[in-house]
C-alpha cells in the first residue's frame, strides 16, 4: 500500500517507547529498534514477558521500566522524554479473558486508555498500537477485509475492539495513530506454553521430542502466518519513520496467504528430516 506523506517527520534518532517489550513481539520490536540507533524504553510488568529478554536489551542499551501499565508512576517513568510509542503491552490470553474478563478490561481498555491520557497531556501524539485478528469473531469467508467483523467471542476480543475504537478518536485530533491486527505470528524466541504460543513452535517441539502432532478435521483449518521480524520491523517503521497519512485506522498484519495446517506440517516435517530427523512422529495423526 502506498500513503502520501502529509505529516511531519521525526528526528532521526527517536526515542521510541515499547510497551510489553519484554514480549515475544516487543523484544524483536525493541531490539531492532536500537539496532537502528533510536533511543528504546521498555516497560513491562513481565507478567507473561521474560525477564531475560529484559536484561538482553538493558545490555544493549535500552533503558528499562519494570511497572503495571495501570501504574501512574510507572506511565510517567516510561513516557519521560519519549517521542511515539509502540504499544504490545495486553493480557493476551483468550481463555484467561474469559475467566477474567474485568481483568482483562482493566489492563487491556482502562490501562491503554490511561496511557492516551498521558501522552495527550505530555503531547505525544504518535501511537502504533497492537490490535489482533480475533476482532473478526466469526465472521465468514477469507480474506478478512478490515471493514467487516463479525460477533466478537471472546473479551480479549472485545478489548481489542475497544483499544481500536480509541485510536480512531485519537486520529480525530490529529494524532498519528494507527492500530494493527496482528494474524498468526511466529519466529525465534516465540515459546510453546503462556499468552504468545504459537503453533508452528508447538508442532515443532512435538516433533523433536519424538511426539507426532494432532490434526484435527484432517488439519485443513487454514492459518496466515507472519514472521516476527517482518511484524517488528513493521512497528519500528511506523514508530520512527516519516508519517504516511494512511486512510485507515486499523490494518491488518498479514502475508495474504493461506496455509492449512496440514501442509504446515508437512513444510516442518521436511525441514526437520533436512537436518536428519527420522520417525514416524515425523507424521501428523489426523483426528
């Protein structure tokens, strides 16, 4: 897609702020950000973020907030001084939002609200905020268009909805804001157990500890996977670089492509046998 550049551009190095960067998505975010030269403040309260991943980016040169997004001080510890702000920063977890859906409000809509708030009042006004495909509900046919949802099912989703609607206003002031609904991302450090599992880490685990995956309905279910580096440096774009004034408020993060899971694991099952893995836990059980 291509926008006209309308708005201004940041400096050059900027100092970006990354919530949840002790994330799956917000460390690779976080750590190609200062790989570019920006300044990088992470805040998390690694709750599901790891605090290695943590301690990697201090050493290279982030400066780090360990806080509650619903935590004032810990907002305006991490807002000193930043220019824009990615924000991953979520109770992630569709099943625990079920479980505890007024949690899943107070961190997902009352903290994200929270955090506008303060950077109104500290005028920042660019924000690159994670969104998620579960807004579609169960809305049918592919591919998804980012105008047409269906019934939400679940309140992560319904959180996420929420988060979307405040950046449309944001972007009613002039803000430059923008929400992405993130599809099936996947890459190195992503782990098998919590709020960022993946299924291509979990097949891949199975396999290599001799387990065969499950199938179920023949495995024709159908995924759009994206490389996490391709999602991270997505958000560093859109955090540091000159702003594109996109029509949209809400897009999509996506390759486009369909991939059932049978295939996927037959693309696994190659690779591993590629590097000399043999068995039969090679091939699906199809349920």
């Amino acid at each position: 897609m291509e926008f006209m550049v309308r708005h201004r551009t940041l400096q050059r190095m900027v100092r970006l702020l990354v919530t949840g960067g002790a994330g799956f998505i917000g460390a690779h975010c976080a750590k190609m950000a200062l790989e570019q030269g920006h300044d990088v403040t992470v805040l998390d309260d690694l709750s599901s973020g790891s605090e290695s991943r943590l301690e990697g980016l201090a050493a290279l040169g982030a400066r780090t907030v360990v806080g509650d997004l619903r935590d004032a001080k810990a907002r305006a510890t991490a807002l000193e001084g930043v220019d824009a702000v990615v924000h991953l920063a979520a109770q992630g977890s569709v099943p625990r939002s079920v479980e505890d859906p007024q949690g899943t409000l107070d961190v997902n809509v009352y903290g994200t609200n929270a955090l506008l708030e303060d950077m109104a009042a500290l005028g920042i006004h660019r924000i690159v905020l994670a969104s998620s495909a579960a807004v579609y509900g169960d809305v049918e046919g592919l591919p998804h268009s980012e105008d047409r949802v269906g019934v939400r099912q679940s309140p992560y989703a319904d959180s996420k909805w929420a988060n979307e609607q405040a950046i449309l206003e944001r972007r009613k002031e002039g803000w430059e804001a923008l929400a992405l609904r993130f599809f099936n991302v996947y890459g190195r450090g992503q782990r098998d157990v919590g709020t960022n599992t993946g299924v291509i880490t979990i097949f891949v685990n199975r396999m290599c500890s001799g387990q065969a995956p499950t199938l179920h309905g023949g495995g024709k279910q159908t995924r759009d996977f994206v490389h996490v580096e391709d999602v991270a440096g997505l958000l560093v774009r859109l955090g540091t670089g000159a702003w594109t004034s996109p029509p949209r408020s809400v897009y999509n993060v996506g390759t486009g492509r369909s991939t059932s899971l049978l295939d996927l694991v037959t693309t696994l099952s190659n690779v591993l046998r590629a590097q000399g893995e043999e068995g039969q836990h090679l091939a699906p059980v199809l349920g």
